[in-house]
C-alpha cells in the first residue's frame, strides 16, 4: 500500500449537530432577510443576533415540548411557526418590543411568546393600529 494512503484520513460525513445548526441559522437568516436590517440599519444589530440566537435554540433544541406563555406546545409546531417567521415579523416583535412599557421579568420567554405569537396575530394588531389612528385623525 502506497504511503500516501495510509496518511490520508477517512472521509467524514457531515452528520455532526454543529451542521445542522448552520443550516438552519442559514435557513433562518434568509427567512427573515437579515441583511435587509443591516444593510438599512433600521434595528440594532445586537438585537437582531439575539433573536436569531433564540430562535436558532428553539428550532435546534431536542426536547419533545417548549413551553411558550406558561403552555406547552409540541417542539415541531414551535419550531414550524419559527422557520415560517419572515423580516415583517421580526419589524413586528421589534414594534412590540419598542411600546412595551411594562418591566419584563424574563425578557427571553417574553422574546420567546412574541416570536411564536407573531405569525397568529400580526395582522389583528397593524388592522387595530389603522382604525385607532383612523378614529383619532383630524382630532
């Protein structure tokens, strides 16, 4: 056997967790357009990366249930409603975020409900926005 086979390593397949975690942060990036908010800098940069770390750890975590607002959902439900989560609902929960005057005890559930609630209630919230500004116009 030739000494050049024997100093080559076997082939690895890729089939470590580390991978599958850059999948999806890849997934997720795009999902929500993460250089659209950096290249415009509408929201900081920190608070961005927080989000897509959150929401990474909840698509990778192995646990058979994630517990959102005090419920447990199954984890592939959490994990379907966080890799459908678009940049509008990101500009959403940042809004959110921005109007919340109360002290948030555990800011990461709060983070947590705010991302898996979005998708269910973002339009309800922009249409009562509308007609509660339509109602005071011209006042």
């Amino acid at each position: 056997m030739p000494l050049d086979e024997e100093a080559t390593p076997p082939e690895r397949k890729r089939s470590e967790p580390n991978d599958a975690y850059r999948i999806y942060e890849e997934i997720i990036k795009e999902n929500i357009e993460c250089d659209h908010f950096v290249t415009y800098n509408r929201f900081d940069k920190d608070r961005l990366d927080e989000i897509i770390d959150l929401i990474l750890e909840t698509v990778c975590t192995a646990r058979k249930t994630i517990r959102v607002a005090g419920d447990d959902y199954p984890a592939e439900l959490v994990k379907s409603k966080f890799l459908k989560l678009t940049s509008n609902h990101i500009e959403f929960v940042f809004d959110c975020m921005k109007q919340n005057t109360t002290k948030v005890r555990n800011i990461k559930k709060y983070m947590l409900a705010a991302l898996f609630n979005a998708s269910s209630t973002i339009d309800s919230y922009y249409t009562a926005l509308v007609a509660h500004d339509m109602a005071h116009w011209g006042e």
